[in-house]
C-alpha cells in the first residue's frame, strides 16, 4: 500500500468528519446567537413560515424571480448533485438496492439503471457547474462580487465531478470497492483501493467535506435561519 493511499484513504477521512462535526457545531452556535430583530411585515403572511422556507431552499422562487437563467442552471446543478449524493449513499451503505430489490428489481437490473442514471447525471453536473464558472468568469456584475474563496469552492466541486465522470467513462472503477472500503473505515481496519483516480477524487471530496462548515457552500443550511427570520408570520 502506497503512502499516499494509506493518507488519503485510512488517515484523512477521519480528520474530515471530525473537522466537519466541529465545524457545523461552530457554525450552528453561531447563527444561533444572531440578534433577533423584531418582527417586520416584509412579506404577506398568506402561507406559513415552514412552508415558505422549504419552498425557498428546495426551489429557489426568490432567485426565479431575479434572474431565471441562473435560477435554470443553478436549479438543475442542485438538483442532480442531490441526486448523485443519493447514489454515493446507495453505493456505500447497500439500502438503496435492498428496496429496489425487495421491489422486485434484479441486481443486473440495478447496476444498469445505476449506470444510466449515474453517467447522465455526471455529465450534466459537469456542463452546470462550468457553465457557473464562466459566467463568474465573464459577467462583469458577478465577477465583482464573487472572492477567491467563491471560486475555490466551484473549481473544487468540478474538480469531484470530473474525476468521478473519469471513473465512470474512462479509467473504470469498480463501485463495490467503494462499499468495501467505507464499511472497513467503520472498523478501524481500511481496505483502500489501489486506484489512482479513485484516489483523486476521494481526496478531493474529503478536502471538499472539511471545507464546507467554514464556506459559503454552508448556503444550503444558512437558509434555513435566513428565510425563517424574513418570512416569519
């Protein structure tokens, strides 16, 4: 086992939960000592806060009315990186196929769709999110007010993208290795796989999962505590 497996593999992704836990933890206590201010009537009160807050954060009405371009491809790029964490959950954890199976699905039925759906869902994933970067890159409005961190944090996520759609299309990699190996860190006894891609992207995502409690990529739980106090009845 070569040492930069045994790092990235059987060291790192240790320190990335503990550093994402304290991080979310630090993250939470902060919004959560956030002044109160009193209660404005900004917004009708027609619907209630709950429903307003989820409506926000899983369809973005705010941003369809200000720019329904980006809205289309901020929306889909959210969409399916939620899709494709559900299909990172399936393949470690096994329960996603053990439903679909209990269904009535075969394995070899499972493994087709997962494909299917898999490689549709990375290549669309890619075309966002670089379609993202060169607005960012060639807006004059957006690039002034977007930061190295901004543009770190997008380069990082196409970066995953990338070398998960090079997995998929071109150095292949065998996803019940993946299931092996998360099962195995659970023990204190990894069983890293020996590819160079693999390798690759799963450093990138445990430097991804470090850096989300301290970034702006935190959005998707800030959102919560922002539409909660603006659309409050």
């Amino acid at each position: 086992m070569s040492t930069f497996a045994f790092i990235v593999g059987g060291i790192l992704p240790g320190i990335a939960v503990v550093i994402f836990i304290v991080g979310m933890v630090y993250r939470l206590s902060v919004w959560l000592k956030i002044p109160q201010p009193g209660r404005m009537t900004l917004f009708p009160a027609s619907e209630g806060t709950t429903k307003a807050v989820v409506a926000e954060a899983l369809f973005f009405p705010s941003l369809f009315r200000g720019d329904r371009v980006l809205w289309t491809f901020a929306w889909v790029f959210h969409a399916t990186l939620a899709l494709v964490a559900l299909g990172h959950i399936r393949v470690i954890t096994g329960f996603v196929d053990r439903v679909l199976m209990a269904m009535g699905m075969s394995a070899e039925g499972i493994a087709t769709m997962s494909g299917t759906v898999g490689g549709i869902a990375g290549v669309i994933l890619f075309a966002t999110g670089t379609l993202l970067l060169i607005r960012r890159l060639t807006m004059q409005r957006v690039r002034e007010i977007s930061g190295l961190p901004d543009f770190f944090a997008l380069l990082l996520l196409i970066a995953i993208i990338f070398t998960g759609d090079m997995m998929r299309f071109g150095a292949h990699f065998e996803l019940e290795q993946t299931r092996i190996w998360a099962r195995s860190l659970v023990t204190f006894s990894p069983q890293i796989p020996q590819h160079g891609m693999f390798l690759t992207h799963a450093l990138l995502a445990l430097l991804l999962i470090m850096y989300i409690p301290f970034s702006k990529i935190l959005h998707f739980g800030g959102i919560f505590f922002t539409q909660s106090l603006i659309k409050r009845r």
